[in-house]
C-alpha cells in the first residue's frame, strides 16, 4: 500500500523544515524565513488535493508534509534512520505489553490562520489528532489509508460498522483505542501488541487537521481536497488546479536550529554547511505542473525552474554516462543522485536516481517509499 516510488525535491525541502523535533533547538527568537528565497519546482504529474485522510499519489503527499505535521517523523542522518517527535513532546509511553501508548503533544503549535477559526489563534490539541485519525476509518471518506487503523485500535472499527448503518459517523463517541487524555495527552489502546505504530503515526495520512476546517469547508463526500490548514512549515498561498501551487512560510511555525548530526563521511559537508541556522530559510516555494518530458527539461534549461528529477528519458540528455554533459557544467548545473535505503548505493542512470539543479543547492536524498527520503540544502 505504498505510495509510488517516485521521490519529489519538494520531500527535501519540507523535510528540511520538519525533521526531527528531539534533534532540533526550538527558539522564539529564530530568524523568519526570506520571503525573497524562492525554490522553483516541477511535478511530472498533477496534485489531487491536500486533505491527508484522502489523498493517496507522491505529489500530493509531499505538499501534505509541508503544510501539515504528524506525531512523528525520522531523523535521516541516522544510521539507520529512526522515527523522532516531531509534534509530539518525546517519544510514546508503552505498557501493557506493548498495547498501551501514551503520547505526550507538544504544548503551543498552532494552525496557520484561518476564518474557520473565528479570528482567534487555534493551538493544537490531543483533540485535533483523534479527530484526524478517526477520519481514516469514516465510510463517507473512503480513505486510501483506513488499513493503517483498521482492526488495530480499540472499539474504532464499531464505530465504522455503525456509521455504514446510519450514514453518519459519530466522531464524539467516545472510544477506547485512542482518547485525549487532556488537551496534550493522547493514549492509544492496541487490540493486539504492534510496536509498529511509531511508524504509522509518522505517515503523512494521520497528519492533524482541524475539525473545524474540515466542517467548513469539507465537500459531500467528507473530503476537503482544497483549503488546507495545518501547523506545518508552509501554507497554501495559491492554487491553480493541475499548473500551479505557491507554498509560503507558515509565519506561527516554531521553527528550530538545524542540530543534526551524522557518522557518515559523505554528509561532512551537509552538516558543516547547515548545522546552526536557523529553519526554515526557504520563504516560498513555486511548484510548476509539467506532464511532458521534453516541456520540463526545456523549462531547467530556461531556468524556469530550480530542480527537477531526471526520469529516465531525460537522463541521457543532461548526462553523459554518470557526469554532466560539458554544456551543462558549464552553466553550472549541479547533479546529485538519491541512494537506495535498503542497500546504501546509488540509483543506476535513468531510474529516476539524478537531481539537477540550477544554482548552488546541493541535494542528498534517500530513494523509495516517500517516509525513506532524506534530504536537505546547502545554500
């Protein structure tokens, strides 16, 4: 049930802006991002939207970890890499055997504004993520992603038996398998011990949303495609269904001092570029919709765009073997591939493994399913 093997520079950049909140400095005095940095991106397919619960292709997801934030994320520059807090305040109380988690929420995140919040600033609550996680079991939805709950959490899957009786789910009913303690504490109750739930609560589906959003603006189907609302680093600034989307810096974003730290030669020069600043530095990121293959690559040569993944009919037209082709170093094109997590090397030329970017980003990222990308800029 994974999402297309297919991995965005949008993943690097919103990750960038998200990892790991255990590993990162968290002050109210960070620099606000330059709204006059711009990254320029292109997307071989189009989105579908920007609820979590609903949407299931690799583009949308990546715009879902910009503007939205799970419980939990990975830290990349491990080895190998390991699930972290990212709105959550550590990492989850077992007992029981491994059925009982108890999570701890980060006190003060809050929504990017909104009218459906009446003018007033909305702070996350426990509320907010059983509400979003009970959305993946709710019939009317249909969510590509309800297997992530389905038959794991206690007295949820009768409260989605009853509401394909009544045609309603009943979101204020209480439920065994996940409550909010208070309005910072969640517990999950497992009906069989899963140590795995850290990771399902790292995928962008259970990313929180606000009820109030939902019912303002959610269509019959229970979905709302548009108008998202989250406590990620980004905001939807535009959308132009299919051929343009602007992203800005979500201005409530705690942000965090870029802290990671890695044993592997090959990131040194990450990590000495980036460790210390403060995140995220990006103010907006354009995003381009561009089906055809020969369209995009004109696009990079025109510097319409700043980075682009080199799918397989393109590759031989920028490289040159496994280098640059010499018109294209001499413009000052910069080439980086995305390494295979399972076995720690490089994709082979035109498997989609080459990211060229105009200008001076480099880009490490890890290949595969989207919750294995790693990634980051050095500017």
């Amino acid at each position: 049930a994974a999402m297309p093997s297919h991995a965005s520079v949008l993943t690097a950049l919103v990750r960038c802006a998200t990892l790991a909140a255990t590993l990162a400095v968290a002050s109210p005095a960070l620099a606000a991002p330059d709204m006059n940095k711009v990254v320029r991106e292109v997307f071989p397919v189009a989105e579908t939207g920007f609820d979590p619960a609903a949407v299931h292709d690799l583009y949308s997801g990546t715009l879902i970890q910009g503007i939205f934030e799970t419980l939990y994320t990975y830290d990349y520059l491990a080895r190998p890499s390991k699930v972290v807090p990212l709105a959550a305040d550590g990492m989850p109380q077992v007992s029981d055997n491994g059925r009982t988690w108890t999570v701890k929420l980060r006190k003060g995140i809050r929504f990017s504004d909104d009218p459906a919040f009446g003018g007033k600033p909305r702070e996350l609550t426990a509320e907010d993520f059983v509400y979003s996680i009970k959305r993946l079991i709710d019939p009317k939805i249909r969510s590509p992603w309800a297997f992530l709950v389905e038959g794991k959490l206690l007295g949820l899957d009768e409260v989605a038996e009853e509401a394909k009786k009544t045609g309603k789910f009943d979101y204020d009913r209480k439920v065994p398998g996940i409550e909010a303690v208070d309005r910072h504490t969640i517990r999950f109750r497992l009906k069989e011990t899963d140590y795995n739930l850290p990771y399902i609560l790292a995928h962008e589906p259970t990313s929180a949303v606000a009820r109030e959003v939902i019912e303002k603006y959610g269509e019959s189907d229970g979905r709302a495609l548009a108008n998202p609302v989250g406590t990620g680093p980004y905001r939807l600034a535009k959308w132009v269904r299919s051929s343009k989307i602007l992203l800005e810096a979500n201005p409530h974003y705690r942000g965090f001092t870029w802290n990671f730290a890695s044993a592997d030669p090959a990131d040194a020069a990450l990590v000495r570029e980036m460790k210390g600043k403060a995140m995220p530095q990006v103010g907006r990121v354009e995003i381009s919709i561009i089906e055809e293959d020969q369209a995009r690559l004109l696009a990079f040569q025109g510097d319409e765009v700043d980075l682009m993944n080199m799918e397989g009919p393109l590759a031989p037209k920028v490289l040159d073997g496994g280098t640059l082709r010499p018109e294209m170093k001499a413009k000052g094109v910069k080439l980086s591939r995305i390494v295979d997590p399972d076995t720690g090397r490089e994709l082979p030329q035109g498997e989609t493994g080459e990211i060229v970017s105009n200008g001076p980003m480099v880009f490490k990222g890890y290949w595969g399913h989207p919750e294995a990308t790693k990634a980051a800029f050095i500017e």
